[in-house]
C-alpha cells in the first residue's frame, strides 16, 4: 500500500495486522513460505512504518509492534533447524515446534534447495533489527552447508537435498522451480549485508548457469553429474525471474534475449503456462497469476530506459483485465488454452504482480519515499539497504573455499565494462531482441545438441534412428557398443535405455545419445499430424449460465470442432447400454440430444457410430476411472478404430470421471441440462446472442463473469513435482480396445500407425530416467521437427466389465460446487518453492 502512495490505507491495515494477527496457532507451515511471505511481510512492513515515522507525518503512534511479532514469529520458526547439517525441517508446527508429538511434523527427510537456501534475507534482517544474532546464525548455516555440497566438477545444485545426509535426491538442475530464490538471495545477501563470500558464491554458480544452462534464449535443466546432458526438454514459468537478476548481477544481453522469448510465448497463449516445451508448446496449461516476468520485465525498464517495456507491461495488465478478471478479483487460469479459471488468488499477487507494474509505469514524483534505498526481498518486500551497517552481529569473515577460476567471457556483458553501462539506449535493447521477435511463431527453433556442439563436422553415428530395426542383430550389437540396451516389456513394447558408462567409448556413449535424441524426434515427427487441442464443454442451461466450462479432450474422428466456430449446442441424454458398445436401446431419449456414455469395453469410433445411428447430434465419453480429473491426469484424444470413420460425422469429445461427475450431478438435480461442446469457452454474449439472462449468482461458490470475459469451472489442482516430471495437460492419444495393456505412443518405425495399439511400440529412458511422453495439441503451428520433442502417451481400455453406478458416482450438487472450492496440494512441491 505504500508503495502505491496509499498511506493512510497502509496505517490502517498495520493497525488491522497488530489487532487481529495472532501467531500462536496449532497449524503446520511451510518453512520456507512462512518466510518468505509472513515473516517477510512484517519486516518490510516495519521498514515502512519507521521509514514513515520518521518523516514525522504518519505513524508517529507505531512502537516497533510488527517487528515483535516478526520476532515472535522468528522463534517459532527456529525448531524445524534442529538437524545436523543445518538445514530446515521443510514443516513446523507454529505451537508445538517439529519433534513434539502433537507437531503432526518431523519426519521428512527431504527439502528443495530453494526452500532451505531462501531464508538469509528476512533471518538477516530480523537478527539487524532485533540485535539477536541467531536467525542470522541460523541461515548462514544453511547457506554453508548447501555450498559444500554443491557438485564440485560442475558447481550446480540440484532440485531436492536430503536434510540429514546432505544426499541429493533429484540431481537435475536448472534456475526455476526448486532452486530459483537460492541463487536470488545469495546476490541479494551481497547486496543487503555486504558480505563478499556471497558474491563469490554466486559468481561461480552464475559462471555454471551460463556454461551449462544457458542455451539462448533458452534456460534448461541439466544433470549437475553430466551438465552437458539435458535433464528434461521443457521450462517451467519460475525461470522467469531470471532475467531480472541478470540486470542486477549487469548481463543485461542473455537477459534481453530469456526475456524475449518468454514475452513472445505470452503473445501466443495470453499468459506464460506453468511449463512449455523447447519448441514453445504447453506442457503444463495452468498459470496462476505469477509475477516473475513483470518483475524482469521492471528490472530490464530500469536498466535500460526502453520504452519497448511499457508496452509489454500495458499487455499485462490488458490479459489480466480481459482474461482474469472476475467480479472479486482475478482468478488463476485453470488453463490459458480453454481461459478457464481457478478458485483461487495467492498472496504473491497483490505483493508482487501490483507493486512491480505499479512500479513499472510510476514516475519518481508518484513515489514518497526512494526506492534505491531498499532491496526487494523474493515475495517483493522491501528491506532498507541500511541494514548492512546496523547490529552486524556476524563477523565478515570469508568462509567460501575453492572457488572455480572463472572464465572472462561468461562476463563479458557484465557491470562494469567498456561496452555498456545501464545505457538507457533503447536501440541496444532493440538490437538484441530483434533476431528473437519470431522465435515462438514463425520458427521452430532446434536446441543443438552439446554433443554436435563440441565435435562440429566429426564422425556421424554408425547407426541412425530411422533405419533402426529391433529385430537385426547387427543393429542390437551397435547399440551395445553405444551404451544402449534394449528391453522388452510385457506389455509388448521395447524399451531403450542408455547408460553412458557402459559404452565402449566416450565418442560411442555420444553417438548413443545422438541416437537416442535421433529417436525421439522420429517418433514425434510420426505423430504430429495426430495432435489436437483440447476442447471445452460449457454449461448453458440454468443455473448456470456459461460459467462453468469443463476442459474436454478431443477425437480424432467425427466433427472438427475448430472448423464450426459455432460448436455443437444441445440437451444431454444418457444412453442404454451406458458403455455404447451396441444398438441403443432409447433412441427416443437420445435423438437430436448430446449423449452421454461411459468408457470402455469397445472402441470409441464404435461408440460413436452407435450414437450417431439413434439420431444423436454429438457424444460426451465420461472416464470409469473414479476420480480422474484433467487436474492431475494428461489430456488426450480419442483415436479411431484402424477403419475409415469418414462415416462419423457428429462431435465427440472426452471427459475424465470429475468433470463428467459435474454434468451427470447437474442432471440429477436439475434433469434439463443444456452444453455447448467447441473448440473454446464461449463469452455469454456469443452464446446469448442478446438474450436477456440472470445475472447473479445461484451459489456462492460460482462465479459471475462480465459477459466479455471466458467463463470457467473453478476446479484445485492436485499435482505434486514427482507426477511433474513425467505428466502434463496435454493431449495423448487413446484407442479404446478390450484387450487390458497400457503402450505409449511413441512406435517402432516399421509399425503401422502410432493410433494403431496393436503395433509395438517403444520407449525411451536417457541415463536411467525416463523420458515423459506428453506433447502439447496446441493451435497450428510450424510443422518442422525439433529434436528436443517428446513422445506422446497411448493408453487402452483396460476395464471390460465396469459399469456405472449411480449411487457410487453421483453427489449431491452442493457437494460438487464445494468441491470446486478446494485449494489443496496444488503443485505440492513447487508451492513450496513460491510456486
């Protein structure tokens, strides 16, 4: 509130905070979270209320208040650092610490680095504050002890540490989700406390990320064993942060370049998706109102002065208000694809999107107070750059050993140098993003690989993928000599695996990764003309109205939906025999009606003709697996039958067991239930055309939407990282079939089809992890090749005796729109990483 010149406003909510605050609760927290938006809210509060009362107009009643329950809060957080190494308990229990019985926490064992390493800051400032050097103490352990284990040769961390042992657990390494914030505050440690080893510390990750890492404009993950192997082939929205610390550390060139390329791929999609491939597709849809871009985006205004910035700032704030905007805030996107919503607004919202546009378009005169003098903490708090000098209760004492001697040209553009000096010159900015403004939509780019990189024109691979052939001995043998093995599955597919250690040399362990990345490409290449966006199924009929819209995965056979803008609009009958697999038995229910049936126990091309023969106008197949949700499973599309479905005419679309619940409740309660099935949610005028409608709202827990905003279903997500790295929202491909088995996508060369299930197939697993197999269906793009595509998931029908049954599957209503409510586990692991 200060920030936005609202003073007045800001000593009431302090008033409010002192008031009504209470920190004594028997609750479990995230450490890390705790930190950085509690306790570092009260101290950026309290740097404001004394900045205020000083100046002798306002606050002059404050005492220091918030600062005490920063204290208060402070202690409360010191029990979970009770382990050998020093760093934190991911939990603890604000009443009962972590080892008490009625903590309810204690036992993990694991944490992410940036939740252990994200802690100097507000601890060092509290212990500045207060004079009480232990929070100090306490972080700087933490700091040492990620140091030492960093991985010697590379100088990377990687995502997750064990607490105990100092183990890594996850060995990759990147700058976004899990690790971010650890390299932010140890350039940000420098900056407030002065301490040099801090500065030293970074500059030789920094020197890492650039060697390693950076792959301009690209930022991806790497082994920190093996960084010259590319861990996974997509990049989450954290990274966006980046840039903005590049124009603190002053390489203000790589972050133009990350900065560009993430703004082009909001151009694409209206917002940045929580992840996206290397070739600028979704891989995961959802986009919970972040800020890091804004706040690069800020930074790269106030180093350069190029007004360019504005307008990507002024393209913010137009998607928030056009496409998040709902009648009590802004709602996170569900899904940028369909523009559906989430139930749910996080802090870091108002502390940061708000204060960083803010900041972005405020002139010096909009401000009271200097905002050079302080240093914006992870969650955007302000923290005065006084602090440095004040209680310095810690010895600056140099305890960074073996350092790497740096390579000068990872800094060639860094502050100061002969070239550049924050120039404000908007032609220099210009100059660098110029050759990036059509990297997103007019051209495939193609990572090289590190291993065509280093040899050049050298040697090509005695074996290339699209001769491969699994049953030639000779072929078997040379995957061998390479570090390849070949496993067959009982599921029929064939399973390739490299180890690189295992090849008879370095230069055959690189041509088996040439081999294995060669692989992946073909597969992808074989398949993506089968690839199709996700669809949406909108409920238009009372109570509500267009505002629920339900995300649908498509076919690959019947009405194109992308091709009739207006979509396919009717009631919904539920069909006899509710699996569709032979003639309908009520054909008087189901004429010129939607029909609803359940997966499973023939094919779905079947299904459709079947439904299409009673005189149905489009077809909805609702999961049998209890529970399924586009929440936590991969979207995927209906394939054919191996037969011509030239003669399905009508639309068919898929929905997992959550969302088809949400239809089949609305029958029950309301029995006229009306859906529009399209490419994407409709606005209530397009659907409306004019009609009047009720504008209010049937239950508290539907939202309203202006009539030119998307609608959506508020539905949580429930998602962990270890389902993150091998699932997405994208869409697969699915054959219904009777026969049980589950086969990716991702076939043999000399199998038919890739929608063909009975044709083997094969798999890939690159240094004993496997490769995801999730490709986004977006709208057209380039069809080119990338090699850093992915396979995509086939699934079949596996369950021929399900049956619905109502009295199992149906909830009340009011259960269903409660449950829309729910914000639990979302993204549990990146959450805690401010995700």
């Amino acid at each position: 509130l200060q920030v936005l010149n609202k003073t007045k406003e800001f000593e009431e909510a302090v008033r409010k905070v002192i008031k009504d605050v209470n920190l004594d609760n028997d609750i479990v927290v995230s450490v890390f979270e705790t930190n950085i938006r509690v306790l570092g809210g009260l101290l950026g509060g309290h740097s404001v209320a004394i900045m205020l009362k000083e100046k002798g107009e306002h606050m002059q009643w404050y005492n220091g208040e918030l600062l005490h329950m920063a204290k208060e809060l402070g202690y409360k957080l010191l029990p979970a650092f009770n382990t050998t190494s020093g760093l934190p308990y991911p939990r603890v229990n604000l009443k009962f610490g972590v080892r008490h019985p009625e903590a309810r926490t204690g036992t993990e064992t694991d944490t992410c680095t940036a939740c252990a390493g994200t802690l100097i800051l507000e601890f060092a400032a509290l212990s500045r504050f207060t004079g009480t050097s232990i929070f100090e103490e306490y972080a700087r352990k933490a700091l040492d002890f990620i140091w030492e284990k960093r991985q010697r040769s590379s100088n990377l961390v990687g995502v997750t540490i064990n607490i105990h042992t100092g183990d890594w657990v996850r060995k990759d390494s990147g700058v976004g989700a899990g690790i971010d914030s650890y390299y932010e505050y140890l350039l940000k440690a420098y900056v407030l406390l002065g301490d040099d080893s801090f500065l030293e510390r970074f500059n030789t990750h920094y020197d890492a990320i650039m060697r390693y890492i950076s792959q301009p404009p690209l930022l991806l993950d790497v082994h920190i064993h093996k960084p010259m192997l590319n861990a996974r082939t997509w990049m989450d929205s954290l990274l966006a942060f980046f840039p903005g610390l590049q124009v603190l550390k002053g390489d203000i060139r790589p972050a133009i370049e990350t900065h560009e390329m993430l703004y082009q791929v909001i151009k694409k999609h209206n917002f940045l998706p929580e992840a996206f491939t290397t070739d600028f597709r979704v891989h995961w849809a959802q986009h919970p109102l972040r800020p890091e871009f804004a706040e690069s985006t800020y930074f790269l205004y106030k180093a350069t002065g190029d007004p360019y910035y504005l307008e990507v700032g002024k393209t913010l704030i137009e998607n928030l208000n056009k496409y998040a905007r709902v009648p009590c805030g802004f709602a996170a996107m569900k899904d940028v694809r369909t523009g559906s919503h989430e139930d749910r607004m996080d802090s870091f919202f108002l502390a940061e999107m708000f204060k960083y546009l803010y900041l972005l378009f405020a002139d010096k005169e909009d401000m009271i107070f200097d905002i050079e003098d302080y240093i914006f903490t992870t969650e955007a708090h302000l923290l005065p750059l006084w602090l440095s000098t004040t209680n310095q209760t810690i010895s600056k004492k140099n305890t960074t050993t073996e350092y790497t001697e740096l390579d000068d040209s990872n800094f060639d553009w860094s502050c100061p140098n002969t070239q550049i000096l924050f120039p404000n010159d908007p032609m220099f900015a210009q100059s660098i993003r110029e050759p990036l403004k059509n990297v997103v939509d007019k051209s495939c780019p193609r990572g090289i690989s590190r291993v065509e990189d280093s040899l050049g024109s050298g040697p090509k691979p005695p074996l290339r993928a699209r001769d491969f052939m699994a049953s030639n001995p000779e072929h078997l043998e040379i995957l061998k000599k390479m570090g390849v093995s070949l496993i067959h599955l009982k599921d029929g597919r064939v399973q390739l695996v490299q180890h690189a250690v295992q090849a008879a040399s370095s230069l055959d362990a690189e041509d088996g990764l040439r081999f294995m990345q060669e692989m992946i490409e073909l597969s992808s290449q074989q398949q993506k003309e089968q690839q199709l966006p996700p669809r949406a199924v909108q409920i238009v009929s009372h109570p509500f109205f267009g505002r629920v819209v339900l995300t649908a995965g498509p076919a690959q056979f019947g009405m194109d939906l992308s091709k009739h803008k207006a979509g396919t609009r009717g009631f919904v009958a539920t069909i006899k025999p509710y699996n569709g697999c032979s003639e309908i038995t009520n054909p008087e229910a189901v004429k010129e009606k939607i029909a609803l049936m359940q997966r499973g126990q023939c094919m779905f091309a079947e299904k459709a003709r079947n439904i299409q023969k009673a005189g149905a106008i489009g077809g909805i197949v609702i999961d049998d697996n209890e529970g399924s949700s586009s929440d936590t499973a991969p979207l995927f599309q209906m394939a054919g039958d191996g037969k011509n479905t030239d003669d399905i005419t009508i639309p068919m679309l898929f929905l997992f067991n959550k969302e088809g619940n949400i239809i089949l409740d609305a029958i029950r309660e309301y029995e006229a239930v009306e859906v529009l099935l399209s490419d994407k949610a409709k606005d209530r005028a397009t659907i409306f055309k004019g009609k009047m409608i009720p504008n209010y709202i049937i239950d508290s827990n539907l939202e309203v939407e202006n009539m030119d905003q998307k609608l959506s279903e508020n539905d949580s997500h429930k998602q962990n990282s270890e389902e993150a790295t091998s699932a997405s929202q994208d869409v697969g491909t699915v054959s219904e079939e009777p026969e049980e088995g589950e086969s990716s996508d991702v076939t043999d060369p000399d199998s038919v089809s890739p929608a063909d299930t009975a044709s083997d197939s094969v798999t890939f697993s690159n240094q004993d992890s496997s490769v995801p197999g999730h490709r986004e269906a977006g709208a057209p793009e380039p069809a080119c090749p990338t090699g850093d595509s992915q396979p995509q998931e086939q699934q079949t029908e596996t369950e021929p005796n399900s049956r619905v049954n109502w009295d199992n599957k149906v909830q009340p209503m009011e259960s269903i729109l409660a449950d829309w409510n729910e914000d639990i586990e979302a993204f549990e692991m990146m959450e805690k990483d401010e995700l």
